[in-house]
C-alpha cells in the first residue's frame, strides 16, 4: 500500500514539475486592453489588472489616475511555459500597443500609461532587451522605442470592478470603440 501511493505521489510531482508556470508584468497603456488581448493567448492561465512600480502601497485606481504614484497600468500574466514562451509575450505585448510614444497610449496620458516591461528575474530582462533592440534595429517602426525595462518590486491589484473589464462591460463606449477593434485585430493576426 506504501509503495502505491509513493508511485501516486511521484506520478503527482512529476505532472506538478512539468507545467511550468511562470509570471510576467506588462504595463502597455489601459490594463483593460492589455488585460483583453492576453486572455486570448493559448498557453496564458490568468490575467490580473493592477499597478506596479509607485511609491506608494496599495494604491487606488484613483489614486493611479493621477499620475502621482509613480505606478503604471498593469497587468500580471501567470502562464504555462510549456505552451507559451516569454518571448512570445513579448511579441504580443509589442503587436498591442504603441511602445514609441512616451507615456501616452492614445487619449490615455500620463506616467501611468508608459510602456514597461517589469522584470521579474536576469532572464526575463536579458530577453526583453534583446526584443526591443532586435524591433529598432528592424526599423520597423518609424521612431524608436521608449519602454522601459524596470525591476519587480510589487503588483498590487487593481479592483475588482477592473477585472474582466472588456467581459464584463462590451456595450460600454470605450470596450466597443477601443477594446473591441484591438482584440477583433488581435485575432485576425492570430489566424
């Protein structure tokens, strides 16, 4: 009987060890954006909105909006490895938003909208700089790109009116003239 359930048990850890779960922050402009594109993503388990990189803890959306935290629009994306690599995530993240322009993400202005890559390990980094010199060194855009690349320190989530926001509210102006035609682009690409 003890040698059943050791066999059920390293059958369990080794399944446990082969999803390899892992998290990125992306801050790319409004988290209800970001947060509706990488739901579409195979591979992506979870996406949460929230705010990183301020000075404060626990902000308040309001309090975001401001631009006097210093924390940007957020989202944390906990994904399967195994399905998705980071620099796929990457690619996605720069497919979906405007990183040439600084701290603006169309009518979205302030600090709080910048283009961030917040990195959670040497990796993740190393690979975020590769990408962003591999997109100005192919001239692909017209300007260069102003992301940053800024250590982890905290994610705090935003609220949960915030959650699911494009699910949750798609007759609401912004999900129907902002959302809606980036997500239907999105999945044209993906095609």
């Amino acid at each position: 009987m003890k040698a059943y359930f050791l066999s059920i048990a390293l059958i369990f850890n080794s399944y446990y060890i082969m999803a390899q779960e892992d998290i990125a922050i992306f801050g790319g402009g409004c988290f209800w954006c970001t947060e509706a594109i990488f739901l579409q993503v195979k591979g992506v388990k979870s996406v949460k909105p929230g705010y990183s990189g301020g000075t404060i803890k626990n902000p308040s959306y309001k309090e975001v909006c401001t631009g006097r935290t210093g924390h940007a629009e957020v989202i944390e994306i906990v994904f399967d490895s195994d399905i998705v690599s980071y620099n796929r995530l990457l690619e996605v993240f720069f497919e979906t938003h405007d990183a040439t322009t600084l701290n603006r993400q169309g009518n979205d202005i302030g600090t709080q909208y910048r283009s961030v890559v917040f990195y959670r390990n040497n990796d993740q980094l190393e690979k975020a700089k590769a990408y962003i010199n591999q997109l100005n060194a192919s001239k692909q855009y017209s300007k260069p790109l102003v992301t940053t690349l800024e250590p982890f320190k905290a994610f705090y989530e935003a609220e949960k009116e915030h959650w699911n926001y494009f699910s949750n509210n798609q007759s609401q102006p912004y999900c129907v003239y902002v959302i809606k035609p980036k997500v239907d682009k999105f999945k044209q690409k993906q095609k």
